[in-house]
C-alpha cells in the first residue's frame, strides 16, 4: 500500500514517518555543519572547494528531509533553530569534534556516513511512504561524488607511512561511533512494519560492515572486528543522548539566531572569533 | 619586448603568455596579481565562522558558497599570476602563511559578528567590485579573464551582502544600533581600502603606464562613494562626522578629508604589523602547519611497512 501523503497517516504510521526524517535530516545538517570546519583549511585549495562542495550537498539533502517534516505542520525554526539540542536525533559520528590539521579525520567519516547513507537511502526507495520514496534519487545522485572524494584520498593517505597510521587512529576513534548511525529510535519497530523503511537497521548494519571492512582493510587498516553490542559507545545520538561535543556546537550555530532574536545576547556564549575553535 | 614598446602598445588584454615581458613588467603585474589572490585568500578567513554563525539555511548555504567561490578566486588569481613566471603557487601560498605576503587592509580586522558581516559582504565587497570591474581592461590578459569570473560571482555575494544589510537594517531598534555601531567602527577602513591619495601611492604610476591599472585610485574611491554613500543612506545608516566626507555637487565629487585618518595605522596594517592582521596570519600559518602532513604524504610517500596485503579486488 502507498501512503501519498500526511493525511494518509494514522498516527503510528506518522510518528514512523518523522522518527525516520529527523534521523536522515539531522545527519546531514550536523555533518555539514562540521565539514563547514575544513573551509580554507585543507591541505590544498583544491581541497578547500571539495569539502565546500560537499557541505553544500550535505546541507542540500538536510532541507529535502526537512522540507517532507514541514508537511507535518513543522518549520525551520523549530526543527532546527529552537528546537532542544536533546531532541536532535543524529548518530554521535558526526557531531564528533575535528582535531586541527586531522584531514584523515574527515576523509574516514565521510567514507564512513556516505557509504552508510547510501544503504539506508536505497533502502528508503521502497518506502510505504511516497514522498520520501520520491527523493531518493536527488540524495543519492550526490553522493557518488562524495564516495569518490572519499576512495581517493583514503587510498593516497594510506600510501603513506604517516598517513596510515592517521587512518587508522581516526578509525579507532570513530568505528563505535558509526555503529551509532545504525542505532534504533523508538520507533524502530514501526519504522519497519509500516514499510516507511522496509529493511531494518540491524540488515543495513551488516551489509555495511560487509562494505567497509573489506575495503579498509586492503588499503592495510585494521578494522575492529567485535560485535556492535561491544563496541557502541555510551550515547547513542538516536536516542537523544549526545557526546559533550555536541551541546558546543549547538550553542556555536545558534548563536546568531538567538543574538538576533533576544532583547540582549545571552551570556556564557562563546566570543564568535573563539566559536568554532579556530587553531 | 622592451619597457618602452609595452608602455606604446599596453591595452586591455594586450599581453600575455606568449609575449616576452621585461621583468619590471612581470614583477608589477606579479605584485599586483599576487595581492588580489592573497586578499580573496584571507577574505575567507574572516567570512568563514559565519557559516557555522549564519541564523538561517539559506544564510548558510550561502556564506559557504562565498567562501568557497573566494578560495577559487584565489586558485584563479595565483595561477593567472604563476604564468608570469616569476613565482609558483606554492611560493605565493608560503608567503602567505609566513607574513611576508599582502593583502586588502580591510581583511586585516575579524568581524566580531553578524551585523559586522555586512561591513563586509557589501561595503568592501562592493569597494572590490568597482576596483575589479575596472581590471576586466588590464593589460595582462589571464588576470582580465580571471576577473571576469570573479567579477560575475562577486555581482551574487555583494546581492546577498544587501540582504543581510536589509534584514538587520528593518529589524528591531537594537538591531539598528548595532548595524550603526558597526558601520562607524568600519566606515574608516572602508574609506582606506583605496589606499592614500594618488600621490602617495608608490606603485600606481608604473602599473597605469604599462596598462595593469586602468583607473586611479582617487577615482576609484570616488565611484565608489558615488554609488555607495546613497545606498548607507537607504539602510538608514548615518555616515559618522569624522572622517569627514563632503560632497561637491557641482563636480560630483566626494572630497575625503585624508588627515582625519589614521594613516599610521593603515601602514603598520599594510605592513602585516597590526595585532589583528598579525593574528589572521597566524591563524593561516598554523591551519596550513597542521595539514602539512597530507601535502608531505602524497607529494613523497614514505610507503615503508605500507603493502597492502589484501589488495586483491
């Protein structure tokens, strides 16, 4: 059965609908919002304008999801610039912070999240639910190029003694946090049975490792081999509990908006020079 | 080709990469070229916290998008200024990082936050633009056609400076104070951005001979002040009483009184010795020292211990 649109969701069916959006929406506007980071700080300018690109991609596909929010009566402001940062429901990946000068850092996640958005977006083309099915395509049509982007430099950093070694610390650092990417929300259960998204997490996480693990592994890396259940760290994004970076970069990218919005600008904000730790 | 004949034969898009110039040629143009990639370079310098700071999606999609389109300037610039052959890229870049190269006072000074961003993305923006629109008749014909593009993209980013002037400058009363507040604080630099009068200037007179600039400096500051003074007005902003800017109508002339600014500071800035430039190179040496690694890594791999065992697929 097709679900054409809002009205014809019970309510089951609609709480599935949004859980399922606010996952994919809330990914890439925190994922872009980091790769925002690496703007006039890459090792080349060059690369400067990839990771600009991207960022725009990113943040292109968050407004595709949250556009389809908006047909539930939602807007901007509250599904991002007053929403609580508690009610933020991406995985902890990609609110992790960046070290100055880490390029293995963004390079890996990005491998990591692309590789992962194109399963569950795949999997969203069999959607129950029309309008998502229909968007699929424009997600997907992008990301190509960020897998690429991702391939090349992860093959040309791992030809390097150095390099690899960065890698692989960066994979160490962040492997638990893309298991939260596959992390259930409470509405798992009907996610799946409704057909908003036909195949489950639990399927998309195993056909993801079936991806990545070989594929990191012939550039050299190791990749850790435990169960998610080990390895999953304490927040798990999906659920609302975030990492420490988070509440930060909450604070950062509202900070106009409330600047704007307020009588006086709210104290304990950091200086803008200071906002988004510049090295 | 000698000194001479150039300065006979200089016209727009006249010269270039098959003409044998005469090293002072290629030395100004260098110059010239060099200073106009470093400025889009550390131009987005100073824009790029406000992609993180911008208050809407559209904002920050945009703001990304400018700097991005700064950075390509720069890739643009610094190669129309490589084929002069009397530096590379890599050395421009270095010189940069090190403090040794220059760029637009008015990137000189971190925004401290979005109501300074239209100080910027229009006022100086749009200083650049009548400066630029000028160099699409440069003699050195890859930086005319760098300017060409430059000059397209720029047209979006002084649009979408206006709107952010507009949205604060119809907003709240506070808002409005604190647009004001900015302008004041940027208004100086703004008129400085032409540098010191004609006379003043040390390398005006060869690049005007040679056909590398094609408009002076007094004229520049005054197009600009014909066309911007009256939209300041329309935002409702109040030019400060010093510097004094008076306008002749019967010449259609803005007179900028010149000992009302501090040309002490403008030096030192011009120099790369006011604390605030100094620590926006900073910031450029120590983000390029921390990627060094990536550029050592696939310049001259260390492939030691690295065999990809399982590279069978």
């Amino acid at each position: 059965m097709t679900l054409e649109g809002p009205g014809d969701l019970d309510d089951r069916e609609r709480a599935a609908v949004e859980a399922e959006l606010r996952c994919l929406g809330d990914d890439e506007f925190v994922t872009a919002e980091r790769y925002t980071e690496w703007q006039v700080r890459g090792p080349t300018l060059e690369s400067d304008i990839a990771v600009a690109n991207i960022a725009q991609d990113e943040l292109g596909h968050a407004r595709l999801w949250y556009d389809l929010l908006e047909g539930f009566g939602h807007d901007q402001v509250d599904l991002i610039w007053e929403r609580d940062p508690a009610e933020f429901r991406h995985a902890t990946l990609v609110e992790r912070p960046y070290e100055a000068g880490d390029w293995a850092d963004p390079v890996l996640r990005g491998y990591l999240y692309d590789t992962y958005e194109r399963l569950r977006v795949e999997a969203l083309s069999e959607s129950a639910y029309a309008p998502i099915a229909d968007r699929v395509e424009k997600a997907l049509g992008e990301e190509e190029y960020h897998r690429e982007h991702a391939h090349n430099w992860l093959e040309r950093l791992c030809e390097d003694a150095e390099g690899r070694r960065r890698v692989q610390a960066a994979l160490d650092r962040l492997f638990p946090h893309a298991l939260t990417l596959f992390a259930p929300t409470d509405r798992e259960e009907a996610v799946v049975d409704t057909g908003v998204r036909p195949v489950p997490l639990s399927e998309l996480r195993r056909e993801w490792r079936n991806v990545v693990t070989p594929f990191l592994g012939s550039l050299g890396l190791e990749v850790p081999v435990a169960d998610h259940a080990e390895l999953l760290p304490a927040a798990r994004g999906r659920d609302g509990d975030h990492t420490d970076a988070w509440e930060s970069l909450y604070n950062e990218f509202t900070f106009t908006y409330e600047q704007l919005g307020r009588e006086s600008a709210p104290a304990l904000m950091p200086e803008p020079g200071e906002a988004d730790a510049d090295v | 080709m000698d000194l001479e004949t150039v300065k006979e034969q200089s016209g727009p898009r006249e010269f270039g990469p098959a003409d044998e110039m005469p090293r002072e040629y290629r030395e100004a143009a260098t110059r010239m070229i060099q200073f106009h990639a470093n400025s889009e370079i550390m131009g987005a310098y100073i824009e790029r916290p406000f992609i993180r700071q911008a208050p809407s999606l559209d904002r920050k999609l945009a703001v990304s998008a400018q700097v991005q389109d700064e950075v390509g300037h720069g890739q643009l610039l610094y190669r129309a200024a490589e084929e002069l052959g009397i530096k590379t890229r890599e050395e421009m870049l270095d010189e940069l990082a090190s403090g040794e190269g220059k760029f637009l006072n008015c990137f000189h000074y971190p925004l401290d936050d979005w109501y300074e961003l239209p100080m910027i993305m229009f006022f100086v923006d749009g200083a650049a633009m009548r400066r630029q629109a000028t160099l699409k008749r440069t003699s050195w014909e890859p930086y005319a056609h760098a300017i060409d593009k430059i000059c397209f993209e720029e047209g979006f980013h002084i649009k979408h400076g206006e709107d952010i002037l507009r949205t604060i400058a119809t907003g709240s009363r506070r808002d409005r104070q604190r647009l004001q507040e900015a302008f004041e604080k940027w208004w100086p630099r703004i008129l400085q951005f032409f540098g010191p009068t004609d006379d003043d200037s040390t390398h005006g007179g060869f690049a005007t001979d040679v056909g590398l600039k094609t408009m002076s400096n007094d004229d520049l500051r005054n197009a600009f002040l014909n066309a911007y003074v009256p939209k300041a007005e329309k935002y409702g902003l109040e030019l400060p009483e010093y510097p004094r800017v008076e306008y002749h109508a019967d010449d259609d002339y803005y007179e900028v009184y010149e000992e009302d600014l501090d040309w002490e500071e403008f030096f030192t800035v011009a120099k790369n010795e006011h604390p605030t430039g100094a620590g926006q190179i900073d910031k450029r040496r120590r983000t390029q020292k921390a990627v060094e690694w990536v550029r050592d890594a696939i310049e001259s791999p260390d492939t030691t211990g690295v065999s990809p065992a399982a590279a069978d697929d």
